[in-house]
C-alpha cells in the first residue's frame, strides 16, 4: 500500500474553527430571542384570564346567578357560582373547559386588580365590588409585561 494514501479521519483545523465561528454566530442571533419566552408566558396567561371572565360574565346572564372571580396576586383565577338565582353568595366552582375551577394558572409575577381582587358578575350584565351589586364599577387588571385587562362594570365587557 501506497503512504500517500493513509487514511485519515477526522476534521482540519480550518473546518473546527469554521464550525466554531457559525456556532458562536448563531448563538449571538439566536439567544436575545429567547428571553422573550416570558413574554409569551404573561401573554398567554393575559388571554386565559379574559377568557374566563368572559365566561363568568357569559354565565351570570345565561344562568340567572351571580358569578364570583377571585383573583390572587399571583395570578390565579378561579370561578364560583351562586346556586339559586336569588343568592347573593358564591358557593360552588365553575368549571372552565378542562373541568377545573381554575381558570388562569399562576403566571410568576405579580398581578393586581383595581379596586378588588374579586369581581362580582352580576345576572343583569353588571360587574361589581360587592355581592349586592350595588358597587358597579370597572375594573383594572395589571402585571409587569402585559397590557392591563379591562373589565367594564356597566356591560362586563372584557379587553
């Protein structure tokens, strides 16, 4: 056999060095665009809540009741229902789609309502502060990263 043809194996320099260089390019485009996965997060979580508040507001008219959102401030919202249509107190859970009370899941940073952390739906369209619905007034859903969510007292319309 021939020396000039020994088998080499492997790669050259040039190539490890030209690998090395499209990797380091490629992580300098690529990982500044990661960082907006918890943006994706709070988004996600800012659509989840509407949705359950609009089945709140959809439920308290449909069903004759009054509907209970209450809203911690990590960001979990969970439903109730009052069981008569007379009742001015929230008692059992109302399930969303997946079968759980809970609307939004916690989303890691900290969420505030304005004026309170439970909103009163009434049967009539109105969200209030209080069971009775005498406090109709709108309300302001906020947390850092996301654009506040909305929810008017007079209609109970969410956005």
């Amino acid at each position: 056999m021939n020396a000039s043809f020994i088998d080499r194996r492997g790669f050259t320099l040039i190539e490890l060095v030209a690998v090395l260089l499209l990797v380091g390019v490629l992580a300098v485009a690529v990982l500044p665009r990661l960082s907006g996965l918890g943006e994706l997060r709070i988004d996600a979580w800012r659509e989840q809540a509407a949705a359950g508040l609009r089945l709140a507001a959809a439920t308290a008219v449909g069903h004759r009741r009054l509907v209970c959102a209450s809203l911690s401030s990590s960001g979990e919202l969970a439903l109730e229902v009052a069981q008569a249509p007379d009742a001015t107190a929230c008692g059992n859970p109302l399930t969303g789609p997946d079968g759980l009370a809970q609307v939004a899941q916690a989303v890691g940073n900290t969420v505030t309502a304005t004026p309170a952390a439970t909103l009163y739906f009434q049967p009539n369209g109105r969200v209030s502060q209080d069971a009775a619905g005498a406090q109709v007034s709108n309300f302001v859903i906020s947390a850092s990263g996301m654009s506040d969510l909305l929810v008017y007292g007079q209609s109970g319309h969410v956005e």
